[in-house]
C-alpha cells in the first residue's frame, strides 16, 4: 500500500516515477466510552518513518525527482527531517540538508544523524532555522521544503483524508462525527479534509474538526494566555501561514481550536495506558482534548489522529 494506491492523488500528477516506502493504511483502534460514544484512534505513527509525515514526503519527492532535482533543504522539528533523510537514501544520490534548532528533540535527532550517515547529507543546528533554511536554498539554488507555502504537498495528504472517509465514516454516516489532530503548520490537517471532502458529497456532511494546540505554541487560540513548555515538542509553527485555510475549515464544519496543558496530556497518557495503548505526548494531543468534552455528546464517534513520535 501506498498513497499511489488512491486513483484520486495518480490522476492529479504527471510524472510516472513513483517512490513510495510502504506510507499510509495505517492502522485504526476502537475504544468503546460512555454514553454510546465510540473512539477510533488512526495511528499515523505507523507509517515508515514514524510519523504522517511521510504521505508528503512520498509525494513531494517523486515530485522533485521528475523534476530533475536531487538536492533540496529542509527546516523541521524533527520528524519531517527524519521522513525526508530515509525517503532521499531509499532512493540514493539524494543529497538533504537538515536545519533543526540545537533543542530538536534528542530521540530524533539521533535518527537524524544515523539517517544523514548514510549518505552525503548535511545537518545544521541553527536557533533560527528557517531563516537559515532559506539562506541555503538561496546560496546552493536548491528547493526550500516549506511544507506551509507548497500547495501541491497537500495531495500526498488528501491519501489520509480518504482513508479515514473509508475506513470510519462511510460505513457510519448517520452518526456524528468528530475528527481531533494536532496542529503545527497545519498542512497535515488541511490536506486530510480536502480528501474527506472528495468523497462527501455536501460540505454540510463534513465532520466537525478540532484543532489542537500547546501551551507554547497556540497561534490559533490567541486569545489563549498559556505559556507554559509543553511536552508535545513537535508542535513549533507560531506563523501558521494556513491559519486562513485552517480557520475556514472550522467555521464549515462548526469546529473549535483548543489548548491542551501538560497536566492533560498526563492525564491522557494514563487514560490511554489503562486501554493498552501508548503514544507520544503530541499524539496524546487529541486523546487529551476529547477525553475534556467526550461527556457532553452521545452516540457520537471521535476520530483521534496519532501523528507520529
């Protein structure tokens, strides 16, 4: 399997060469809760590399590869550095650079380095690492990977949005649905509802989404005072140039955007633990969300997203 496998992202692409590691069919849980209320959790940190991030790295590099390309550079918290380095040595003669703050988290800035060993990649520890990104892009005229700003990433996307469709709402369509993910650049998230969209016949029919952010990084709850370091390190965009294209989905689908702390996200982990399940704190994001309002809905069906590590 792989994003390929959806005839809606093949028809949309002109290039034949497809590289793909194996990303997406994810998994899905199911948890029974109070009140006829079901939990489905999609656990995106089954894809190859870790996380969702690798439904975007297949299709962006095919993309770059016809293209002629096979250098590029790319600033990430961590995981979207990871997707790229093992896709780019999947493929060979693909040279990264990988910008990442000097606090990247250390689990995966060890799989950043032993992925960048591999081949002739180059790794940069820069406190301002898209500005440094877009200097190397400018010096060497190599593609800046800004997931934010590229339109045509989103497709890889689409495949996540179409698997959920399938997998949970079509076979239960008069339920109502919520879909909670965390959100950094947003780019995972607009992607997945354009894919939910294209099999929904009326916006109308959209599930509600919730957006979830930390207490450090909560640009779409400004009015939020929060400042506190969150455990959930992979959420770091303050920018959020998609908040536009964000903040659309939530007014179609009569959705909301909440902060969760650090003493929810442990509170989430313990509930999770007591179901055999265990994620990272940024996965834990939307568990930590749903478990505050599961209570006040009924026959209602939650689908958490798992991210990544």
């Amino acid at each position: 399997m792989s994003i390929w496998n959806h005839k809606e992202i093949k028809k949309e692409i002109n290039f034949d060469n497809l590289i793909t590691l194996g990303e997406g069919a994810t998994p899905v849980s199911k948890i029974e809760l109070e009140n006829n209320n079901v939990l489905y959790i999609k656990h995106e940190e089954q894809n190859p590399t870790g996380s969702w991030k690798d439904r975007g790295t297949a299709f962006k590099i095919s993309q770059l590869v016809a293209d002629g390309t096979n250098e590029a550079v790319i600033s990430s918290s961590g995981n979207a550095a990871i997707s790229f380095l093992k896709y780019a040595n999947h493929i060979g003669n693909f040279k990264m650079h990988i910008v990442v703050s000097p606090n990247v988290n250390e689990k995966k800035n060890e799989i950043i380095k032993q992925e960048a060993a591999k081949g002739a990649h180059e790794i940069y520890y820069e406190p301002k690492a898209r500005a440094m990104a877009a200097k190397i892009s400018a010096e060497k005229n190599i593609p800046n990977l800004r997931a934010s700003t590229d339109s045509e990433i989103l497709k890889g996307y689409w495949s996540l949005g179409l698997e959920i469709y399938d997998e949970i709402i079509k076979n239960h369509r008069e339920e109502y649905h919520i879909i909670l993910c965390a959100v950094s650049s947003g780019t995972t998230v607009v992607g997945m509802a354009a894919g939910i969209n294209l099999m929904i016949e009326k916006e109308i029919n959209m599930p509600k989404f919730v957006f979830v952010q930390t207490t450090d990084c909560h640009p779409l709850v400004p009015n939020d005072s929060s400042s506190e370091e969150s455990f959930a390190d992979a959420i770091v965009d303050k920018t959020l140039l998609r908040e536009p294209a964000l903040n659309k989905i939530l007014k179609q689908t009569n959705g909301n955007a909440i902060v969760v702390s650090n003493e929810q996200l442990e509170l989430a982990k313990a509930w999770l633990t007591k179901k055999g399940e265990y994620l990272s704190y940024t996965s834990l994001l939307p568990i930590a969300a749903m478990l505050e309002f599961k209570n006040n809905f009924n026959n209602t069906i939650f689908t958490c997203i798992s991210s990544g590590r």
